[in-house]
C-alpha cells in the first residue's frame, strides 16, 4: 500500500471525535481556539466552493522560490510523524494518551536510530552511523555510478515491484522533489558523520551519532525559521513573536498557541493554515538540464501503460519508485544558489486557485471518486469533519482590525456562493483569499501568518534540545540580526545555511571541505550528551 502525504494523518481522518473538545484537555490533537464555535456550512456548498478554487489563474510567486514547497512539505511530515509502533497506536486508537510531542527532530530521516531501525544505516560507516544512500539503475539493472537515489528494497530492475525507500518516513517519496530533498539530509548527515570522526576521534558509535544529529538538527531548525518561515509570513511578524533583549537573547512570545503541558498539534494549523502549501504546488516542472518539462501528476487516464517501462516512469513527478536515470535534482532549479547552473522556478502564488494536478490527478487517489481525486474538496470537507471554526470567527479571535476582516465582496466569490460565505468561509479558504488580498499571494496574511509562525516558534520552544532551548542556545541566538538569513555565525557562515546544506550533496562540498561550519568549543564536548535525542 501506498503511503501517501496525507494519508497518515495520525487521527485527523478520524473526524471531530479524535480531537479534545474540553478547554484544558490536550491529546494528540488540539485546538488553538477553544472557545469558537464550529463553522457548519453545507457539504453541497463546500463542494461547490472547492470547484470554484479550480479555475484556471494560477501565477508565479516572485517571493517564493519553488523549492520551499516542498522544504514546506518535509516539515509538515517531520512534524507530524510518529514512528510508534502501529501495536502501540492500535492499543490507543484515538492517539490521546501514547503521543510523541511533535518536534522538528527529523524523525523522517533518522526512524529511531542505528540500533532500533539499522535498516536505514550504513554498517561499514564509522560507528554504523552514516545513512544508506541508494544509486540509480540504468535501464539494464546497472546501478550508476555518479546518480543517487534513496536506498531501496531489493531493487534491482526498473520493473520490480521492490521499489520501496528504505527511510524513517514513509510519506517522503510522495513525488520526485520532496524524495530528493531527503536524500540531501541524508548526505548532509554523513557529511556532518565525517567531519566529526576527523575532528573529534573520541566520540565513537552512539556519542558520534547524537552529535551528528544535534547539529543536523539544528542547522535544519535554523532554515526552517529564519529561511522558510520568514519568507512565507507576513514581513515584520517573526521579530514580533521571536523577541531579542538588550543582551541579544531571543524569546519566544506566543498569544494563542499555548500549550498547557506539553506542544501538541492543532487542528487549525495541521487541516487549514499549514495546507496553504497546496496552493505554492506548480503544474508543470523543470528538474534539471536535461529532463524535459514534465507535469507535476498526469491523470491516471493519460498515463502510459506499465509496460512501457520507460515512458510509464518518467511521465511525470509521483513518487514510489526509483529515481529514473539522468532525474537528479539540479537545486539552482529550486533554490537561489549562486553556484550552479539552472533557471529558477518560483512556487505558485498563495492563493485560492489550486493547480490542475492536484485538483484532478492526486496520486493515489479513487480517479472515479470525484472527491477523493480532488485535494481543494478533500480539505474543505476535512476541516468540516474536524470542527474548525470560520476565518472570519478566528480573525476576530485574533483582534484582527474589523476592516481587514474579509467579508462579502472581499471574497472575490460570485452567484450562490458570495451570499452563502459572505460572512462566515471556511479557514482553509479564508487564510488563502487573505494571502491574495493582503500580500498579493506572495506571503500568508495576519491569520494565516500568525496561525503558522505561532505553532512553528512554539515547537522549537517547547523542545527542550532545539537550538532556541539546547543548552548552547546562547552561542547561536546572539548572531546580529543582518545575519538572521544566513544562519547561525559559528555553524554555517560564510556559507548560506542552504548551500551548506545543498552541497552535502557532492562529494566535496566547499563549505564543508574549508571547515567553516565547524562548532565552535561551546557547542561540543559534554554537551552533546544532552543535546543529542536518542
Ligand atoms: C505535490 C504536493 C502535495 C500533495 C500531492 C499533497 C497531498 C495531500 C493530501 C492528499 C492530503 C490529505 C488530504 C485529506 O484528505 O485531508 C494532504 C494533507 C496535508 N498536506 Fe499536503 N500535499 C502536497 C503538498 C503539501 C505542502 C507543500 C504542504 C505544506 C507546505 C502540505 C501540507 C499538508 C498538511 C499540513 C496536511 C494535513 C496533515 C498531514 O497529513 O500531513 N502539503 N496533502
């Protein structure tokens, strides 16, 4: 079966039910805003209002390259997967009791460690440590050499069914962008392993292991906030909510999300605010210099037929299965990198028009269920089943000033529906109509914005080993805030944090190879015991 982005939504499928009503009670799931009551709106009138964000009017982002969709979409997974044992959610099916608290650990990468899943691990790597790389097959079964992919069950033939990635995260081999993204982490892992075992030759096995984690952990926690969320929420917001004092230690200051015990995933984040990722997703994409454009999904009707191995895997971006020869990622395609040669794609704008793909081609889907194929109708009927208030309601919540409210006209809705939601519209509708309206799509607006960085931020603050709260927290946090998009000084610079990142993915990375992201002192030694997670 298919493990689909989505498709574990660790009880989100299970509807209103699974999420804690109570004002105090926080489970597996929880809510923001507590007191607001749910918006019923009409099935029928969901539908329509879904097929009305299926018109054609998708346009570039010139804010957002197209890379960070899919970094926004690996965060979405790392932050709600959680490698329990299915025995352990089966004894707790409503997932209020065994939970693990939602943290950018990386879990999807790293499963639960060399000892408890060393499927994932390279044996022969100093201490077991490094993580598998896969190659890529040549359409006679010969792996080649300089291609890689993530490692894969038994695959030895284009044709197999074995095609499986052998990764913490099932849901990262959705589609070609977000499987090449993980294989970058992986190589930033070993690349990280090795720089380690050079300088530092006394930690050995489980030590060398925590301390490679920490400070992949942290280097991705550092983009997360400074490179994506910064980009993706109102200008200005994220200095409101992470404060830095006289001494320049940074703070979090949070309004409405607030977890009572311990960071908890709220429904308004996971089933509205954060699906603003839908809307960045392009049609079509260029991967490199030699692939051709290719639709982001074909419809199951316009697929090849499996037996023509060839065009059947290279017709357009789905996932679950093996990288074809010559589809490696070219990132100066995705991201802004100064070092190699590529066109820059921008994401789409956030806005209420979804691209064709996911409006008629999601994989994995029922293709004669007209709502199963349809994402826009699947998260519109979700934040129903889940309860979620209005956006209008959550504004207000929020203080947002009665004439930003968007309401009647605002909508840019026509006929039936401009009555039906002219004063209450559904949060996930409502976040993106607010994007377009306030930012021009090119950034979340106040609700949307605020709903996001909150959760983010809280996150990061409610894990006690994240690099706001690690015990060399202050070594990072005290970087001059002109160096806020680079990263932090001692871990990444000169080097952009991405870059560092992105040329894990050769063998001699430059950054790496000069030394400059080394630790300094006060980010190693006794520390990593602490740091590290097991
Ligand atoms: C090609 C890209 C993508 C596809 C095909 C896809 C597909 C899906 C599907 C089918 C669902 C389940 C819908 C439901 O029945 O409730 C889902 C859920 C979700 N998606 Fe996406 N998605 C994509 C990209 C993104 C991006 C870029 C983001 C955010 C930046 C995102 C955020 C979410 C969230 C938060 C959920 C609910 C929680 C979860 O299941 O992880 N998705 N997506």
């Amino acid at each position: 079966m298919e493990r689909h982005h989505g498709s574990r939504t660790r009880g989100l499928s299970a509807g209103i039910e699974a999420v804690p009503q109570g004002p105090f009670f926080e489970g597996r799931f929880g809510r923001m805003f507590r007191n607001l009551p749910v918006f019923q709106a009409n099935k029928d009138d969901l539908l329509a209002l879904a097929e009305s964000m299926t018109q054609a009017g998708v346009v570039d982002n010139p804010a957002i390259p197209a890379g960070f969709t899919y970094l926004g979409q690996f965060v979405d997974h790392d932050i709600t997967f959680d490698p329990n044992s299915s025995l352990q959610r089966m004894n707790d099916p409503e997932g209020l009791v065994n939970f693990r608290t939602p943290r950018f650990d990386l879990d999807s990468l790293y499963g639960r460690g060399p000892v408890e899943t060393p499927f994932l691990y390279e044996q022969d790597s100093p201490g077991g440590v490094k993580l598998l790389v896969g190659r890529v097959i040549d359409t006679d079964g010969n792996r080649i050499q300089d291609q890689h992919d993530l490692p894969r069950n038994d695959f030895r033939q284009p044709t197999d069914p074995q095609q499986r990635a052998l990764i913490g995260d099932p849901r990262n081999v959705e589609n070609t962008f977000v499987s090449q993204l993980h294989l970058v982490f992986i190589k930033f892992h070993n690349k990280v392993v090795d720089k380690i075992s050079n300088e530092q030759p006394q930690l050995r096995g489980d030590d060398l292991f925590k301390e490679a984690q920490r400070i992949v952990r942290w280097h991705y926690q550092w983009v997360v906030i400074f490179d994506f969320l910064a980009r993706i929420i109102p200008e200005g917001m994220l200095d409101r909510l992470l404060r830095t004092d006289d001494e320049g230690m940074r703070s979090v200051r949070l309004r409405f999300y607030r977890p009572e015990r311990r960071p908890f995933m709220p429904v308004e984040f996971s089933a509205a605010a954060y699906r603003f990722g839908h809307s960045q997703v392009r049609g079509r994409y260029k991967i490199n210099t030699t692939v051709p454009v290719r639709p982001t999904f074909l419809p199951a009707s316009d697929l090849p037929p499996k037996e023509n191995v060839f065009e059947f895997r290279t017709a357009d971006f789905r996932g679950f299965r093996g990288l074809p020869p010559s589809w490696t990622v070219s990132w100066p395609f995705f991201f802004e990198l100064d070092d190699g040669q590529g066109v820059l794609q921008q994401s789409f704008k956030i806005d209420t028009n979804i691209s064709g793909p996911l409006v008629n081609a999601l994989p994995g889907a029922d293709h004669q269920d007209p709502i199963d194929r349809s994402l826009p109708k699947r998260n519109l009927l979700r934040g129903k089943a889940l309860g979620l208030p209005s956006g209008q309601r959550v504004a207000r919540r929020m203080n947002v000033a009665h004439a930003s409210i968007l309401t009647g006209d605002d909508l840019g809705l026509e006929g039936d529906l401009a009555d039906k939601f002219a004063n209450e519209t559904p949060l996930w509708f409502y976040i993106l109509k607010e994007a377009e309206v306030q930012q021009n799509g090119e950034r979340l607006g106040t609700v949307g914005g605020r709903i996001v960085a909150e959760v983010l931020l809280g996150l990061l603050d409610g894990d006690p080993l994240s690099f706001l709260t690690g015990t060399v927290a202050t070594a990072i946090v005290r970087a001059p805030p002109a160096l806020a998009r680079t990263g932090p000084p001692s871990l990444s610079l000169p080097c952009k944090t991405w870059r560092v990142l992105l040329q894990a993915r050769r063998p001699s990375g430059r950054c790496l190879r000069q030394g400059r992201h080394t630790p300094p002192r006060t980010m190693r030694g006794p520390t990593y015991r602490r740091a590290g997670k097991a």
